[in-house]
C-alpha cells in the first residue's frame, strides 16, 4: 500500500484511550494491569498502535502485572533481590521481593529443595564404603586409555576426554574390561564412554551388554 494511502488507512481505525482499569486495594477485588497492549492494525489519534490494556492480573500495590512491571512509570518502592536458589541460569535472574524472601523460599520458589522421594536411598550405587583409603587414592590418580588418543588429539577442550580416557584406564586397571561384563552407564549423555569402552574391549562380535541412562533426551543424545 502506498505510504500517504496507508496513513488515512490507519486514521481511520484510530481509538481514543480509555482511562486505565482502577485497581482498588481490596483483596477482592480484580485487578487489571495497566499495560498498553500494541496491536498491528489499530491506532489512537496519535496514530500510535496501541488498542487495548494487558489482561493480566497485578499484584496488590501494583498496577503493572509480573510481565510488564518495568514499564510502571511510578515504581513501588520494594526492593527485588535475586533468588538464592534460582541461580541456575546466567542470562535470566529471578529476582523476589526482599520482604518476601522467607515465605518464597519455604513455599513458592520453584527451584526449593524438596525432600528426597521414598525410592532415594543414599549411595545405593557405591559399593565401597566412603571415606575408604582405596577411594581416596583412586580420586586423585589420572590413568589414560589408548583408544582415545587420536580424539585427544584433535578435541581443543580435552577436559571431557582426559575424564573419559582416565576413567577408561582405572577399568583397565582394576580389570573390568571384560567381555563378559554388563556397564551401565549412568548419565550417558551420547553414550561416548560406553562407545570407548566398547572399542577398549575389543568387542567386534557384540558380545558385551551395556545399559545406557539419562534423564534427558535432547541435544541429539
Ligand atoms: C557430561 S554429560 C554425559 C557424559 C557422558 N557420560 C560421556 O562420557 O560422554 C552428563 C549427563 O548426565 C545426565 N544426568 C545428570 N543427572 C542425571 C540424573 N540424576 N539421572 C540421569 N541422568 C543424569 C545429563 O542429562 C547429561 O546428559
Ligand atoms: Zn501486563
Ligand atoms: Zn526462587
């Protein structure tokens, strides 16, 4: 559409804005945010395209929702603070409000410690007793496999692989790369260690079982 002909266009579908919904401070009462929702094919007589308010609920004392809280021209004076157990993502920080903290915490935060599950049953997987000298030892010792040499060699992040060849080369050395065993891989992410383990035993006729687990199934796993 050309430019003049697309103006009339747009006046003619202007709209006046109406007064803002009035939030009363009864905890009853509905209480609308007080966002203006942009819209492609409306306008207001300043021919800017905006129709209607945002929907969402506010809080008692705001007149912004959650959403749009950042566009409140007169913002409360609270103070938000970063959630303590929230802190899993490095591009978004979930803030709370600092006088809400505690209750947060003890029974909205999402990311709260929950009590384990009847089926949790602490080390269940070790079978050596912790601390044993033999454990002690073995967390300080890197071993190395030769199966993972020609990708140590062209991988530039190799702390993956150092971890992979290590764990590789304490199998060795405890004697546990056999044919005839069952590895279990726990957290097998794309099942690379089970992938080297295969080839550490030699297995051309697929004899070995393994059992890969993960609770994830994305990122091409
Ligand atoms: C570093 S990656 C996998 C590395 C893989 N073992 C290898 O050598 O290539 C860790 C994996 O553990 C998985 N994981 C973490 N916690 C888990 C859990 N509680 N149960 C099952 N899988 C888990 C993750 O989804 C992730 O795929
Ligand atoms: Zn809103
Ligand atoms: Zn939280």
């Amino acid at each position: 559409m050309p430019k003049e002909q697309k103006s009339r266009h747009l006046k003619k579908e202007a709209v006046a804005i109406p007064s803002p919904p009035d939030n009363v401070m009864h905890k009853d009462d509905p209480r609308q945010c007080h966002f203006w929702v942009k819209r492609k094919r409306q306008v207001n007589e300043l021919n800017e395209r905006f129709i209607r308010y945002c929907h969402l609920p506010t809080k008692i004392g705001n007149n912004y929702c959650g959403e749009h809280l950042a566009s409140d021209p007169n913002p409360t004076t609270r103070e938000r603070i970063p959630c303590p157990y929230d802190k899993s993502h490095y591009l978004i920080i979930n803030t709370v409000y600092k006088d809400e903290l505690e209750k947060h915490l003890a029974q909205k935060c999402n990311s709260r410690p929950r009590p384990n599950p009847p089926y949790f049953s602490l080390d269940v997987n070790c079978t050596l007793s912790y601390p044993s000298k033999f454990a002690e030892e073995e967390k300080s010792l890197v071993l190395d496999h030769e199966v993972l040499k020609e990708k140590k060699e062209i991988i530039t992040n190799s702390k993956h692989v150092i971890q992979q060849a290590s764990l590789l080369g304490h199998m060795e050395r405890l004697k546990l790369l056999q044919p005839d065993g069952c590895f279990i891989e726990f957290g097998c992410g794309k099942g690379e260690l089970s992938y080297f383990t295969k080839f550490a035993i030699k297995d051309k006729d697929d004899e070995v079982r393994f059992l890969l687990i993960d609770r994830k199934n994305t990122c091409g796993k």
